[in-house]
C-alpha cells in the first residue's frame, strides 16, 4: 500500500490512514494476525480462513487432520487467484509492517483522546487532531452528544436511546446495535463468501468452455487432415483409371498410325516403280532401230499392262481414324458423387447413404454391361 501518496493527498492523515488499515471483507480495521496475499493485499487472518473455507469446503481444517493438499481462492480485492499449500491460510505470511502501524495508529488515538479529556470548556482540538470517530461509535444527527448504541428493527436504521425514548422510534422495535452489528456482518461475510464462490464456479465454466474451443478445434484440425487422406485416395483411385484409359487411347493411335506409315511407304514404293517403268517406256519409243527396240518391247508392255491393272495393296476401311468409342459419358457418375452426403447428416442418414449405395450398384452393373456389349 502507498501509505505516503495517500496521506498527502487527503488533508486529515489519520482519517486516510485508518481507511488503508480497513479490511475488505469485514470492514473493520484489520486483527491481528494479518497475513500478506502474494498479490500484496492483506486481510485479517480470520477473513482469510472464512474466504478459503467457502470457496474450498472439503479442505480439511486445522483442527482436524492436516490435508495432504491445498486449495484456492481468489483475493477480494484484485480477484488474484491465490493458491495455497496444505496448510490453507495458516500457510501465509504475517504482514508485521502492518500491525506495527495498527498499533501505533491505536497509541495516536488513545494519545488524541487523552488530550482532550484535559482540554479546558469549551476549546477543541484542530481538525487534523481530533479522535477519530470509530465506525461503532458514531453519534446521533438528532442528539449530538449521544452515540448510536442501539438498532431499530422496524426501520432498519442504527439510532440512539433518546431516539427510542423522546424521538421518532418511541413505536418501533430494537435490538442491541452488537447482536444486530454481528447478525449483519455474519450475513455479508456469507454473501461475499458465497459471490466468492460464485465466482470461482464462473470462473471454473469459462476455463471449460475455453478448453471446449481448444479440444473443438483440435479435433476440426484431426477430422480434416483424415478426410483429405482419404479423398487424395480416391484421387489417385481416378488418376489411375484416367492414366490407363490414356495409354490405351496412345496405343490405339500408335497402331493405326503405325498400319497408316506402312501403307504409305508400300504405295510410295508403287510410285517409284510405275515412274520408273514410263521413264523406261519413253526411253524405249526413240529408239531407231527396229530389231533393238523389238527386243525388250513385248516385255515392256507386258509391265506396263500388269502395272495398270490397278493396284492390290490395302487400304483403310472407312472411319478408320475415328476414335470416339474412347468416349465416356461419366454424367451419371458425377451426379451420383453429388448426391453421396458420406454419412455424416443428423437425421436419416444411414438411410440415404443405403440407398445411394444401390443406386451406384445399379449404376456401375450398367456400365460394366455396356462395356460388355462394347468389347464383343
């Protein structure tokens, strides 16, 4: 606590000073032992030991058997979670700064209102040096010389004894300020236990939830690396099956390429032979000599007839080059695999993935007849 910031900056030291010695649970200045938190806040022991048994009820306490574990709590003043060993708050460190200057700030009061039991008739001390009125001790609006010593019940208010003889409680019902003062601070002691515990309850579901997302997204991540294996499995199912229809379509085209060249190269062949047979022809008719020319005429004709008889070499049948039974219409396919939903729809889904899986059944017993009636 920053004692020094405070004091200058409230006129009244002592005021301000008992406020920093207040306890946030009891409101009452501070009983000793004060234990120190690790969040650097205090509380009176017994706020502390009623703070950690709400929010830890199964620990065992100190005068029973010393528990092998500890608990937690959150501080009422910064909700610092504070964990705490097997020995619970008795565990915790005393502040002795603090009730060292509880002390001397009791020795300042007592020394304050010694002073003015002596002070002559009718003279007060200065503000910065009059006794502090103490939260149990204030006095009455109605009668300035009387402290509020007793509790109307039918109000609800703290009042004094003149006002419950002479004043506005004559009718009312009281109670003695202490027994009403205990009842009260017991029932918000409780209340900040239970918040307390409300709390860490909250606390404790956010902390679920959190690792709900986590382990959410963590098994989101799981599910889609499994079903990318699996559809890269029927990816290069597909890859397969179009690889081997290719190299089946580029053996196809190699044959027919291959009988094309041969007849090319046969009728090229042909070509070259009827050329040279009329360049031997015409060769032939300027030739002067009767009996020369006579010698190799007959069986230049008889070449040249044969050769015009047309030629014997084959030929492709008509469409040869047509390639269109390498056609596949995969429509139905395609609409088969929209129509699968792989089983994983809420309502009725077993169903359906039933009947998807007969209509592929009669689907590809459809096309493997096809194939079938291709082949023969």
């Amino acid at each position: 606590m920053d004692y020094k910031s405070s004091l200058i900056q409230d006129g009244n030291p002592m005021e301000n000073l008992e406020k920093q010695l207040i306890c946030p649970i009891c409101l009452e200045m501070f009983t000793k032992p004060v234990v120190i938190l690790p969040c650097q806040h205090n509380l009176c022991r017994k706020c502390a030991s009623d703070i950690f048994q709400a929010a830890n009820p199964y620990w065992t306490n100190r005068g029973g058997s010393v528990s092998m574990s500890g608990g937690r709590f959150r501080c009422p003043s910064c909700r610092h979670e504070v964990v705490m060993d097997r020995h619970g708050v008795y565990g915790l460190q005393r502040n002795l700064l603090v009730e060292n200057i509880i002390d001397i700030y009791k020795q300042e009061c007592s020394r304050s209102e010694s002073v003015t039991k002596h002070l002559p008739a009718g003279s007060d001390l200065p503000k910065e040096s009059r006794p502090l009125q103490k939260g149990s001790h204030p006095m009455c609006k109605e009668h300035e010389d009387e402290k509020i010593n007793i509790y109307c019940l039918t109000c609800e208010v703290p009042t004094c004894s003149m006002c419950k003889v002479f004043g506005a409680h004559q009718a009312c019902e009281v109670a003695p300020l202490q027994s009403v003062f205990q009842g009260q601070k017991t029932e918000l002691s409780n209340c900040i236990s239970m918040l307390v515990a409300g709390n860490d309850r909250v606390q404790t579901i956010i902390t679920q939830l959190e690792d709900s997302c986590r382990v959410t997204k963590e098994n989101s991540h799981q599910v889609k690396e499994q079903l990318s294996q699996k559809f890269d499995v029927l990816y290069t199912i597909l890859d397969e099956k179009k690889s081997e229809l290719l190299q089946q379509i580029t053996q196809e085209q190699e044959e027919k390429l291959s009988f094309i060249e041969a007849l090319i190269q046969q009728y090229r062949e042909q070509l070259e032979k009827s050329t040279k047979l009329v360049e031997t022809a015409i060769q032939s008719l300027d030739e002067p000599g009767g009996a020369i020319f006579l010698l190799s005429a007959k069986q230049l004709i008889k070449s040249i007839v044969e050769a015009s008889k047309g030629c014997q070499l084959g030929k492709t049948e008509q469409g040869f080059e047509n390639m269109d039974y390498f056609t596949l219409n995969l429509e139905h396919i395609a609409d088969t695999l929209r129509a699968i939903d792989f089983g994983t729809g809420k309502g009725g889904g077993g169903a359906i993935y039933e009947e998807e899986e007969e209509f592929i059944e009669e689907e590809e017993q459809e096309e493997e007849e096809s194939t079938e009636g291709k082949e023969e």
